[in-house]
C-alpha cells in the first residue's frame, strides 16, 4: 500500500485567484486540478497557464466530459493537461476516444479518470477497466454534503470494491484533515481537497498538514 497522493482542486471563477492559489500551495502538493467551474469560467487556456507555473505537476483538466471525449481531450491536453475526468455516464466510445487523443498529446502520461456521481455499476466501471481506463473518482458531491450527508461505512465499501476491482481510486467531497483517518487502512490513490486548503487562512500550511496526516497514518 503506497502513500496517496494530494491533489488540489482550484475551484475558482476567475483566473488571477486560480493562478494565486495554485502558486501558493502547488509546490506542496502532488497533482494541481484545473477544476470544473474554474475551466467553465475562464476556459482550458488556465491549464497553460498552471503548465507554464509548474512544468513537471501533474495537471488534471476536470471536464466531466460526456460527449465528444476525443475533442475535449485534445483541447485540453495541447494546453498541458495530463488527465482529463469523464463523468460516468459517458459511453465507451466517448471515453476511448478520449483516452486516446489525451495519449496521442501527451503519451503514456496522459490519463482519463471517470468521476463517479450519481447511479453507477460495478458491470458498467469493468467496461471501464476493458477500455483501459483504471483511475476513478469517487465523490461525495458539494450539493450532497451541503443537504447533510456524511462519509460513512457505504461510502468506504464502494472505494474498497472498486480497489478490489483495480481500479486506482481518488476521492474527494469535504474532506478534511479529521476525515482523512476514516480511509485508514484503504489504499486510496489520491486525496483531492479544494476550499479545505485553498481558503484555509495560510494555504501552504494546509496542504502541509494533510501531507502530515497521510504520512502519518500512510507511511
């Protein structure tokens, strides 16, 4: 079992906060996400921008893309993103072609990660892993948390099967530094965490204790 990762999610509207938050606290995490509302905002020049900061991250373009996977991918990749999400309820095609333009770009770095909301199945994420798709995301979701829900027992048993499966599992939904220790003993391939670091009031000390705390509980 390895030490997970920590990625960052700027979840930003505008570009100069993005830009602010990923250079205070990128070089301490491993992987800095151009997050959804953030590209819907500003567009995929962002991910340039961030490639520009940090030549050697690993940046992911959080798309949720659902159709047209082979020209999202492309788009995104030119301006240096290595991952691109597919929501789940993508077809086949659309996340094939998706996995194959981001590899064509950025070769065998570039990687698809299905995000996980809503009704899914084990038999639908198989012809997941068949694509050669191996990374997910596994969410609690800002609305869900928002109306009440929590981490729970549930949650854990899906992060579990789908690592049985092969599958290199993130997960990311309100996570905080007291959440991190409910995944003890789960190898959890990334943390992804965004106001939790990016509006803590000193931001590279946040990321730093969540490094801490998966070391502690990791290493």
């Amino acid at each position: 079992m390895g030490i997970p990762n920590l990625q960052v999610a700027l979840d930003h509207s505008n570009r100069p906060d993005a830009v602010a938050a990923a250079v205070s606290v990128g070089h301490e995490v491993d992987i800095i996400e151009a997050g959804t509302v953030l590209l819907l905002e500003v567009g995929g020049e962002v991910v340039q921008t961030l490639r520009n900061i940090f030549p050697d991250k690993i940046i992911v373009a959080d798309t949720k893309c659902a159709d047209a996977g082979g020209t999202v991918a492309k788009n995104v990749a030119k301006y240096g993103a290595d991952w691109m999400t597919c929501i789940c309820s993508a077809t086949i095609p659309t996340m094939k072609a998706a996995l194959k333009a981001i590899q064509e770009e950025r070769g065998q770095r570039g990687e698809i990660q299905v995000e996980l909301y809503g009704d899914w199945t084990y038999e639908q994420a198989q012809t997941w892993l068949d694509a050669g798709i191996s990374q997910a995301i596994y969410h609690q979701s800002r609305d869900a948390l928002l109306a009440g829900e929590t981490w729970g027992e549930k949650d854990l048993n899906k992060v579990k099967k789908l690592i049985e499966m092969g599958f290199r599992v993130s997960v990311t939904g309100g996570l905080n530094i007291d959440t991190l220790k409910l995944f003890e003993g789960v190898d959890v391939f990334t943390f992804i965490a965004g106001r939790g670091i990016t509006e803590a009031e000193d931001p590279a000390a946040a990321a730093r204790a969540f490094k801490d705390e998966i070391k502690r509980i990791w290493g």
